[in-house]
C-alpha cells in the first residue's frame, strides 16, 4: 500500500488537534511519530496521558475512530510508549 504521508500526516495532526483541548484538561497531550507505510500511526503519549489507564480508550475510541474516518487507509493508531 502507497500512502500520501503529506495528506495523511495533515489528517492526523488535524484529528490530535481536535482532541487536544481534553488531553490538555486532563494534563496529558500527545504527538505524532510516525506513519508506518502499512497504515499503522504511531503517536507518543505525553504528560498524564503516559501512564493513564484510559489511555488506551483514548487511543481507540478518540483517535483512532478521527483518524480512521478522515484517513480510511489507516489500519491503526498504537502509542509508541505504552
């Protein structure tokens, strides 16, 4: 599979975007590492949000749900230090 990193990265960052106002409230954010050719994002978790319990539901439910609607090509999201 060929991705457009460019369009995808733009994409993601845009979704990270949307959920960093709750991220932020909660003292956790997160940022963008990589886009793995095979359509894997892999974000590190920052703040609260490294050792949160719901992180993982973050993670899922929160963006990878955004990103796999705006970007149907993503397979999935995985937190780099989890």
């Amino acid at each position: 599979m060929t991705l457009n990193k460019t369009d995808i990265e733009k994409k993601v960052q845009a979704a990270i975007e949307q959920l960093r106002p709750h991220l932020h409230s909660d003292g956790g954010d997160m940022e963008l590492v990589e886009i793995t050719d095979d359509g894997i994002v892999r974000v590190q978790l920052l703040g609260a949000c490294s050792d949160c319990n719901m992180s993982v539901m973050t993670l899922k439910a929160g963006l990878e749900e955004a990103v796999k609607k705006a970007v149907p090509e993503i397979v999935s999201v995985e937190a780099v230090n989890f």
